[in-house]
C-alpha cells in the first residue's frame, strides 16, 4: 500500500532531518516557506501538514504562519494542519487553533507525542473521507429515493423494478414514515408512464365534504363557491399515475364512486352528469390492516381487490440491518452541506442511541431529529442528546460494553474538567493524559474545546486548601 503523505512546512534543516527519522512510514513533502508548502500542498493533497508559525521572510515573527494557515483553510479545508509554535507561544498557538488548524505542538516537539497527534490527525481526515464517501454514494438500492443495502429493502426494490413496466394496481402496506410515496413515485418513473402526470393525494389529510370534489373534480354552481369548471386529481393524473395514500381513511360512500371508476375508467365530476374517460394507474397505499377493515364494515371489499392486485409490504426501519447508521451518515451530509455545517460523524454514545431506539417514526422519524441535530449540535460531533436520544427513553440503557465505556468516560472528563476549573492542562494531569490526548477526548465525545481560556489560568495548578 502507498504511504500517507504528510507536508512539513519547516526553515530550520535539522528539525527537517528530525522529522525524517520521526516518520519513516510517511512519504515525507518538505517546503521552507509558506509560498513553497502552499504550492505543494495544492499539489500533493496530503491529509496532514505541520507547519512552523515563523517561516521567512518573517522567521521571527507569526505573518506567514497564520498566513499559511488562511490559504490552507480557504483552498484545502479537509487538510488537518499542526502547527508547530516556539516555547511560551501559547496564545499564538490558541490562535491558531481557533483559525483552523487541528492542533498544535510546541518545540523543541516531544517526537512521540507529535507523533501521536500526526496519527490521530491521519485516522480522523480517513474517516471523514469514509463519511463523506458514505454521504455520496449511499445507497446499492435500484431505486435513487430509496437508501438502503439492507436485504429486506433491496427485495422491496427489486418487486417494484419488475412492477413497474406492468399496468397492475399496486397497494403498498407498511408504517408510517418507511418511504410508501418514494416507492410510489419509483412505480411511475421506471414505467411506461413516467412522462405525464404523477398526481397524489392523501385521503386522510383532506375533510369529508371537500374529498369527492378534490378526486373528482367540480362544475361551475355544483356549489356555493363552485366560480368555475374544476378538476380533481382522477383527471389531472390522466395517462399518468395515480397515488391515493392513506387509502383506508376513505369514507365509505366515496368508495362506492371510486369503485365505479376503477371498473369503468370513467367519471363524473360534482353538479356534472357528463362522464368522462381516465386513464390511470393506480397504486395506493395504507398503514391499517384493511382486512380488519372488511371485516368490521368500514372498508368494501370489492374495492380492495381492486386496489390490491399485487400487495408490497415494506419493512420498517427496525428490520433493515445497517440501513439506520447508513441514513443517518446520508442526512448528515445532507443537512451539513444545507446548513453549512461541518460535523464529522456521530460519538459513540450517538450510535448506541440510534442502534438502540425502535424508530416507530421510522426514516421520517430519523430524518427529524437528524435535521434538528444537525442545526443545534454544539460540538464537532453530534451526541444522543442532540438527536433527543437519552438514558431517560431508554435509547442509552443497553448493555454493550462499548456504549457504557464511552458513557463513563464522558463522566470522568466532564469531572476533571470541572475540578480543574476548566483548565485543560489541569483537567489532563487529574486524568492522567497529554493534553492533546484530552483534546482528542473532547472531540470524540463531541465536547467543545474552549480556546478563550487564558494560557496562565488554562495551565495554572488548582488552589490548595
């Protein structure tokens, strides 16, 4: 396999010769002045670069430095950069991190700390390429609205390929929320019909006595407000698809007319007594148990089989192995590049919480609270609580030893970080870790760092008393 790549945008020759025994397993870039280690920067793509703050013609100063750092987040955004600061720097180096750069280390640079922050940056920019992967090529489903590599959804898919070229009515069955309309649209785009109309309507969101005249359309005077000649979706969808969802919320006496014109292909719209030709296909869909429905009076049979040519059950979100971690990556990506976001991925207490919640909401459940997580996460990394998964609904109380490791470990931060006074230097010495190991910790746990903290009371010992 090649080797990363990783920039050393460094002046000093033997801090270079240094880092060239530090980091055999790289294939090494070095430039001396930030026009030099721009240019190869462009030029390489590395995931990684450390760089000097003092480079010439400003070596004992920070202009270039910071200016390299600018046109690294401006033309190389997913480059993690380390920069490399002088002895009592620290502000310089706060500075930095609050402009960008991943992290920083001060020289003379311990090697195997700097080393451990080089990989850690590497593995971080691999899996936000994952993700981003992930986010572009979700899906080995058929259908484009449909995300899924789960087995149960791919044979759904793979029904609604071999439906679509027919003329059959079709009664898609399944939960709220698991992509009935999708499925819908899918039936009509892959047919013989996808160039005219696709008309849907939802028969439980529409009141009783607007329903006929929505379906069938109106003459001018059929009533008080009828102003002119209307027509209804049945028409409208002509030559194309018709969607009736929620079809078992249809009152009884439309199911009467709408029965006529499935057996006819003929109808007639409110105060008319012209009939009219349609023709349509018609695919519905229903989240109820219609043969209840028979059996108790409130569905007419004769209707169903009509509707119900060929049945296709959905599976909801729960029975789709992997597909719930796979549409949560894909509305991430979504909704950063929506609302000009950058978080990387999810903690581990997040995924617990997604493997664990039952989604009764199914994919539109999903969608929500990934939507909502992705405008009100405050770190890099979402968490359970920002997708209003917590331990009090039970999405967090499960037994997997990585889930209550990453738990606790969250609890002991957060303790050291408030003993210390939320100083960092402090908070690592309590934890028993490298400061930049304590960096690494927040942002897995999707914490944020905060760079307003003054170097003195940032690194200062806790008062004894």
């Amino acid at each position: 396999m090649a080797k990363a790549k990783l920039l050393i945008i460094e002046d000093d020759e033997g801090l270079c010769s240094q880092y060239r025994w530090a980091f055999p397993e790289y294939d090494l870039f070095f430039a001396h002045t930030r026009v030099q280690g721009v240019a190869l920067a462009l030029k390489e793509q590395p995931a990684v670069a450390v760089t000097d703050l003092g480079l010439p013609p400003d070596a004992d100063g920070v202009s270039e430095g910071f200016a390299a750092l600018d046109a690294f987040a401006n033309q190389l955004p997913k480059m993690k950069v380390i920069i490399a600061t002088s002895h009592g720097e620290r502000a310089h180096a706060l500075r930095a991190v609050r402009s960008g750069a991943y992290d920083f280390c001060e020289k003379p640079a311990d090697i195997e700390m700097l080393r451990s922050i080089v990989a850690r940056a590497q593995r971080l920019h691999a899996l936000e390429e994952e993700n981003r992967a992930l986010a572009a090529a979700p899906t080995a489903s058929p259908i484009k609205r449909i995300i899924t590599a789960a087995e149960p959804m791919l044979k759904v898919c793979r029904t609604i390929e071999r439906l679509a070229p027919t003329n059959v009515s079709v009664m898609l069955l399944g939960d709220s929320g698991t992509g009935k309309e999708a499925l819908a649209h899918a039936l009509h785009d892959m047919g013989p019909r996808a160039k005219f109309p696709f008309v849907a309507i939802n028969c439980g969101a529409i009141p009783e006595n607007l329903l006929e005249s929505e379906l069938f359309g109106y003459e001018r005077g059929a009533f008080t407000g009828a102003v002119k000649q209307t027509i209804g979706k049945i028409e409208a969808a002509n030559k194309g698809t018709l969607f009736l969802d929620e079809i078992g919320d249809l009152p009884y006496q439309l199911q009467v007319k709408l029965l006529r014109f499935l057996q006819e292909q003929v109808i007639e719209r409110v105060g008319g007594r012209q009939t009219i030709p349609v023709d349509v296909r018609v695919v519905s869909a229903t989240n109820m148990n219609l043969d209840d429905q028979v059996s108790t009076g409130k569905f007419r049979n004769d209707l169903l089989y009509r509707l119900n040519s060929v049945s296709v059950r959905i599976p909801p979100l729960r029975d789709r192995p992997g597909d719930v971690m796979l549409l949560a990556r894909f509305f991430l990506g979504r909704y950063n590049q929506e609302f000009g976001r950058s978080l990387r991925g999810f903690t581990e207490s997040a995924i617990a919480a997604i493997e664990a919640h039952s989604w009764p909401g199914n994919v539109r459940e999903l969608e929500n609270r990934m939507k909502r997580a992705a405008v009100m996460a405050d770190g890099r990394m979402i968490d359970a609580v920002d997708l209003e998964l917590s331990a009090d609904n039970g999405a967090l109380e499960d037994l997997d030893l990585r889930a209550a490791r990453s738990r606790a470990e969250r609890v002991v931060v957060t303790k050291a970080l408030d003993r210390s006074g939320g100083r960092y230097a402090v908070a690592a010495k309590l934890l028993g870790v490298s400061r930049p190991t304590l960096y690494a910790l927040l942002e897995s746990h999707g914490m944020t760092v905060d760079m307003s903290v003054p170097a003195a009371s940032a690194d200062a010992e806790p008062n004894e008393k």
